[in-house]
C-alpha cells in the first residue's frame, strides 16, 4: 500500500496540536483527521478518532502493525517539515510582500 497523497492543513492555536492531515492511499483510499501534534519526546501522528461514552478516546481508523505506523508516521511528518521549511522561506524573503507578489522596492 502506497501513501500518494499527503495534504496538511495547518492548525495556529499556538498548543501542541500543529496540524490536521488527509492521507490518501494507492488513489483510492482516503483516511481524514489525523493530527500532528507537538509532545515532549518530539512530533508525532495521532489517528483519526472519536470520545465514547465513558470519555475514552478510541481510535477510527490505525495501521495493525508498528513497522507501518512508523512508515506513515516519517512520511507525513515529513512532508509537515517540508510545509514549514516553505513557508520559513517565504517568510525570510523581504523581496515579496504578503500575499506573495514581488513588492516594488529596490534593494541595495
């Protein structure tokens, strides 16, 4: 089963969720509401999951085997890195304004 499609939606509530992922498999799989979240021991992916009644939270959807939760789990975290790098980089470049348009002042 191949991962063809990652998309990440940021999440700027400054706590330790980042962001939320859709995760597509083989074009035609696709699994929604997994999280990127922020912990002490480094970032990681939570599965897709619902409250039950007793106030636990039970995962919706998750791989059946550690070898390819670990294999999600670098490719999305990955990609999130990737995101970031972009938007730093926008970010850093003076020579365009907000809305990514080249910005008509001069440089020295």
């Amino acid at each position: 089963m191949e991962i063809t499609d990652i998309r990440i939606k940021k999440v700027s509530t400054g706590g330790k969720l980042k962001a939320y992922v859709t995760v597509t498999f083989d074009d035609c799989f696709v699994v929604h509401n997994l999280k990127i979240i922020s912990g002490k021991a480094g970032t990681f992916i939570a599965m897709p999951s619902r409250k039950t009644k007793t106030g636990e939270y039970k995962d919706i959807a998750h791989p059946i085997n550690s070898e390819f939760r670990h294999r999600i789990q670098n490719e999305i975290i990955g990609e999130y890195d990737k995101v970031q790098d972009e938007i730093e980089s926008v970010e850093e470049d003076d020579s365009f304004d907000s809305d990514g348009v080249e910005s008509d002042h001069q440089q020295e």
